[in-house]
C-alpha cells in the first residue's frame, strides 16, 4: 500500500452572489465562513441520511484499507 498524500486546504470556486452572501452572513453573524459552510454542510448530510449512511460506510471501508 502506498503512504497517503498529506492533508492540503480544499479550494473552491463559488459565485460572486455566493461569496458575497457567506461573507455578509459571516459579518452580520460574527462567525467565521468556514464555520457556516461546516454547519450548511452538516444540516444537509442531517437532511440526507440515506446518502450520509452510504458516505459513512464509504469512509469506514476506505479508512479500514489505509
């Protein structure tokens, strides 16, 4: 098995209106973006268990094989 490559920031583009949005709810809100995307992101997974299942045991599998 080969090592795993290192842990690097994600990077994304979104929509100049998406920016704008997280950036003015991260000012009014006084939380940091990333904290608001993790929590959007959360709330979702909550809102598709059927595909959070399938993900979960996609990790397991795969973290097993590591």
């Amino acid at each position: 098995m080969s090592k795993p490559a290192p842990k690097q920031p994600l990077s994304f583009r979104f929509s100049e209106e998406f920016v704008t949005q997280l950036r003015t709810w991260s000012f009014v809100t006084e939380t940091d973006q990333r904290i608001l995307l993790e929590e959007a992101f959360q709330e979702y997974a909550d809102n598709h268990p059927e595909v959070k299942d399938k993900v979960d045991k996609i990790i397991v599998t795969l973290s097993k094989d590591s």
